[in-house]
C-alpha cells in the first residue's frame, strides 16, 4: 500500500545564474544566441522546489550527464 506522500509531485529548477538585457537584445536573438550570466562555473546554484529555494548545489558533469550535488539545505527547509 503506498501512501499519499508517494503522489504528492515536487517541481525541482536549479538557477546557474541571472542576467537583464534589454528587450530589443531579446527580441533579436535566435537559435544559438548565448546569454552571458552573473556567475562563474565554480559558483554554487540554487536549487528551487516549487520555485521556493531549498538548497545550494554544484554542478556535476558526469559524460553526457548533468547533476546537482547538494552542498546546502537552506535554514528554513532543514
């Protein structure tokens, strides 16, 4: 028998970094365009549960995967 937290769905995003451009750059760009962000690769990334931040991460690159390592459950989710 499982129970009701079994089907309880979490939505995960995991934040590299931000940027503002204005919105003539936004409109003119295509496949390929890059978007320069505010963070280095070694910066840690948030991770967001249902858009509410949860914990801090690294980026793991494993071949062709990509993973988040957790390094920090934020103090309200502990």
């Amino acid at each position: 028998m499982s129970s009701n937290i079994d089907k309880v769905k979490v939505e995960i995003s995991v934040v590299l970094g931000r940027s503002v451009i204005p919105m003539h750059q936004l409109l003119r760009m295509g496949r390929g365009a890059v978007i320069e962000l505010n963070s280095h690769q070694e910066d840690p990334v948030l991770v967001l549960a249902n858009d509410r931040p949860v914990a801090k991460g690294e980026i793991v690159i494993n071949g062709d995967k990509i993973a988040v390592s957790i390094t920090e459950l934020l103090q309200n989710y502990q």
